[in-house]
C-alpha cells in the first residue's frame, strides 16, 4: 500500500498540486538512489552476518518498521504546507531506506524457506498474490473514502476539486496501521532458516565470487530493464489517463483496479503452470507476450478510456510472470554463491537486487519525464494533438523497449532447473544447507 502510490502519484502530486517541476522530481528521485550504493550492501550483509539467535532478519524488519511508517506519512500526508524538492528528497530518501531495512532481509527469508526448484516458485507467488490484496486494498479504500464523501461525509473529501490529498492521505496512514500489524505477525510465526556450516569469506573474494556469477548478472539485468519499462508506464500514468483518455481523479483508481484484477486472476494461474517449464523461458515469453498487447496503446484516439481498461485487464494476467519467477530464480543463484563461497549470503544478493530495483524507479522517472516534457508534453497547459502524440508515443515507446531487452538478458539463461538439481546435490555433500525449524502455526 506504501509503494502504489509511490510509483503511481507522487509524480502529479508534486507536479499539479504542489509546482514541483517535473524535471526536478526526476533529478529527486534519481539522487535519492545514490544513498543506497552504501546503506543496501550494509544491510545485506549486517543481516546475513546477524547471530541466529538474535533473528538475523527479523532484527533488522523490526527496526525498519518506524523508520517506513513515519517516512511514508511525511512523504504522502506532509508535514508542513509547502514542501519542496529538498524536503521531498529527505523524505523519499528515509523511505526508501525503510524500505530497505524491511525488505532486503524479507526477500533473503523468502528465498531461504525452500530449497526446491519450484516449491520456491509456489512461495514467492504467495507474496506476489499477498501483494496484490495489498494493492486492491489501496485502491479500493479511498474510493470508498470517495463514495463516503459524496454521501453526506463532506469531510472526508478533498477541498479543492481533483486533488489527491485525502486519498494519499488515507493510503499513508493505512500502510502504517498495516506495518503495525503485518510486522509483528511475521516475526512470530514465520521460522527462520539457520545456517551453521557456513564461514565467512572476505569482502573482496566475495565481491569476486558475485562479479563471475553469470547467471546473477543476467538476471540482475534482465529485471532492471523491466523494471525501468513498467516503472516508465507509472510514472506517465496519471498523465495519459488524465490529458490522452480524458478520465478524471475518480476513474484513475477503477483503470488501476482492472489490471490488479488481473494480476490476482493470473497470479495463481502462473503459479500452476510453473513447474511445468524452465523458469527463464516462462518468464521471457509471458514478457514478450505482455509487451505486445501493451503495444496497442498506440491505436488508441484520445478517450478510448474503455478499451484501455480492457487492455489493463489482459497484460495484468500475464504480469506476475515477472514477480514470482525473478525472485525464485535469486534464490537459485543464491545456492550457486553458497557453493562457490562457503557462505550463506542471501541478505546481500537481494540487497544488489533490491538496489537495482529502486535504481530503475527512479532511472524511470530521469528517462521518461524529461523526454515526454522535451517532446512537447506540458501537465501544466492546454497541450494541443502534437503534444498529445508525445505523451502517447512516449507512455508506450519507452516502456516496450526496455522490456524486449530484458527479455533478451534472459533468453540463455544458463541455471534451469536440471542445473539447479546439480547445484543442490552438491551443496548437500558439503553440508551447506539450512536447518529450518517448523512454522508456529
């Protein structure tokens, strides 16, 4: 609920509401990245070198758990009247490195759970699936919250017409009772792997070790392309609706909501299909698949709000492909590093990966809000057909090209699953697998 609204309206609010240049949040938000070539290594590898007894991931979720919560309200709900670039880039910043105390050390537990091929493939769908509730819920409450307002709750509405505040505002609040609740569920139920016959290699032969690891280069690639692709439609989002379909601050959640719709139809339909094929071709040709229907946008004539709706639908049943199967291949490129470094390092593996994440949310916005503004696109003017062309063009063009070249990072993908089976047959002999004590539930 916390990273919705980040991706999607963060940009126009700044922008509309508050006259924040569009060039200016992508400069922001580029530089708020920077921090993480320091803090996300740091994490992972306090993390994996955290004693077992302390919960070497749970430690660190717990003290990320304030620092997400109250970031996320000054970012969204802030805390003053005029925030501007410098408060915007201390905000998004502590976010950001909430999230990474939160989520680098989540994703290495996820992947340390299972060791099977495809048995890990069915947990990281899980989260997906989980995370998708969490997205329907964030757009489901503030129309709610919509609904109320029109309905005698005057209150509850915004003051000035179209403005997000109120549904930002909600969405903050609601992500912090959720981290409240969520948080500590997880550290009392959840069991965490312990690993006992690992040793600790030092810091320059491991950064060896991960630099000849193709497999992880390949995927590392791969996602950050697609990554920077589907964060380059959020980011321009509320922008085509709004100028190129004509729809207005109440229809945007609902064009949101038909492709969440479809994400959770195709979450468990993927999940069930998985164990059938090697991840990699799975994943490519679902991205190839994706990138193709998303390509009709460009038939589309100013209004076509409908018909964009219907096309929401059909590329949300085939994007989770993406989510459940990238990081179920992480986890299989963590066995690899295990074997070849004597250590269990899964927390600094994601920590690379949760990096190259929030360097392609933030490349995204450096790429395509100058160019869209560059090629004649202005949120804040009457714009006429020519600039109307650009945001479309720029909304369906920027996207696609990234996506078909993370395809191509993954096509050869070198560890399928008969390699992995080897990987695990040897890792067995060395006796570097993980103790993992039963859930308490």
């Amino acid at each position: 609920m916390g990273g919705l609204p980040l991706g999607l309206y963060l940009t126009p609010y700044y922008a509309s509401e508050l006259g924040v240049s569009l060039t200016v949040i992508g400069i922001v938000l580029m530089l708020t990245r920077i921090t993480d070539v320091v803090t996300d290594p740091l994490i992972g590898t306090l993390s994996d070198r955290t004693s077992a007894r302390l919960g070497r991931r749970g430690l660190w979720i717990a003290i990320g758990l304030p620092i997400m919560a109250i970031s996320t309200v000054a970012v969204f709900d802030p805390f003053i009247e005029a925030p501007g670039y410098v408060y915007l880039f201390f905000g998004v910043a502590a976010l950001y490195f909430g999230w990474t105390l939160i989520g680098i050390p989540l994703a290495a537990w996820v992947a340390e759970i299972s060791e099977d091929y495809h048995e890990r493939s069915r947990i990281t769908g899980a989260r997906t699936w989980g995370g998708i509730v969490g997205s329907i819920l964030a757009i489901v409450l503030p129309l709610a919250l919509a609904w109320l307002a029109n309905f005698g709750f005057a209150s509850l509405g915004p003051e000035k017409a179209g403005s997000l505040q109120p549904m930002l505002k909600i969405l903050a609040w609601l992500t912090v009772v959720t981290l409240c609740v969520s948080i500590p569920m997880l550290l009392f139920f959840v069991p965490q792997p312990r690993f006992v016959h690992t040793q600790k290699v030092d810091l320059r032969r491991g950064l060896k070790i991960i630099i000849r690891n193709k497999a992880f280069f390949r995927l590392l690639m791969s996602n950050v392309m697609g990554a920077i692709g589907w964060n380059s439609i959020n980011t321009l989002f509320i922008f085509f609706v709004t100028f190129y379909l004509l729809a207005d601050a109440t229809q945007w959640p609902i064009i949101v909501l038909t492709y969440l719709v479809g994400q959770f139809i195709g979450t468990p339909v993927i999940m069930s299909v998985a164990h059938h094929f090697n991840k990699h071709r799975m994943m490519a040709t679902c991205s190839i698949v994706s990138a193709s229907i998303f390509s009709l946008v460009l038939l589309f004539e100013p209004g076509d709000y409908y018909w964009y709706m219907l096309l929401n639908l059909f590329t949300g049943l085939l994007a989770p492909a993406n989510a459940i199967l990238a990081p179920s291949m992480a986890a299989d490129v963590i066995d690899q590093d295990t074997l070849e470094s004597g250590e269990q390092r899964g927390a600094l593996f994601m920590s690379l990966w949760g990096m190259a994440d929030k360097f392609a949310l933030a490349a995204s916005a450096a790429i395509a809000l100058p160019m869209v503004q560059f090629f004649g696109f202005d949120p804040q003017a009457v714009n006429d057909p020519a600039g109307l062309k650009a945001l479309q063009y720029s909304y369906c063009g920027v996207p696609c090209f990234f996506f078909f070249i993370s395809v191509a990072f993954i096509w050869n993908y070198p560890l399928s699953r008969e390699k992995h089976g080897e990987l695990r047959r040897a890792l067995a002999d060395r006796d570097l697998v993980a103790d993992i004590p039963d859930a308490r539930i």
